[in-house]
C-alpha cells in the first residue's frame, strides 16, 4: 500500500455506506462486551476494526504474492523461456486460481 493511500485510510471524515449483516448472537454479544474493553465507543468500530485488519493483512499478502510472482516471471525470462511458454504458464495458473476463489470459504 502506497503512503497517499495509507493516509486517506486514516482519515476520519471518510464516506460511509449502511450494510445489513447477519451474525450469530453470540457473536453479537461478545462484540459488545469486548468492544468497551478495547477501548471502543461500541461494537460497530470493533467490527470495522476487525473487518479492516482482515482486509489489510489479505491486500499486503497478495501484493506480496504479485510482486513475487513478478520477480519469477523476471527470472525465467533472463533464463531463455519463452514468453509464449510463460504466458501459457500464467493462463493455467489464472484458471487455477479463478476455480479456487469460487469455492466455498472456509467455515469458522
């Protein structure tokens, strides 16, 4: 994440949209009584907090993944492959991963 887009995140004044979510009660109920603890106003900061914390570890990892995988694409052209070979490569990949996305997440 680049420092302009790290700055608008910490900005308070930021737009925000109404969703409906269904959790279990009990969830609920823990939100609300750790939510305090933590040093929150009320459960819904706790839930984007947690929900934000999610998101920002699952965004640095893939942009791990996609400068990595850069670096190997980098490599095996300085080693002679073919970029056809390459792009092949990077196509079955690709389906891989679009088959691996529309399963069901794991249960919690």
């Amino acid at each position: 994440m680049n420092i302009n887009d790290l700055k608008n995140r910490l900005r308070r004044d930021r737009p925000m949209k109404t969703i409906t979510v269904r959790i279990p009660e009990d969830v609920l109920e823990d939100l609300k009584r750790m939510a305090p603890r933590l040093g929150f106003s009320g459960y819904q900061p706790l839930m984007r907090a947690y929900i934000g914390q999610g998101l920002r570890a699952d965004l640095a990892r893939f942009e791990e993944d996609a400068s990595e995988m850069s670096r190997v694409l980098d490599g095996l052209r300085r080693h002679g492959v073919d970029d056809e070979v390459i792009a092949s490569v990077v196509a079955e990949a690709k389906d891989a991963t679009r088959y691996v996305a529309t399963a069901a997440p794991p249960s919690a």
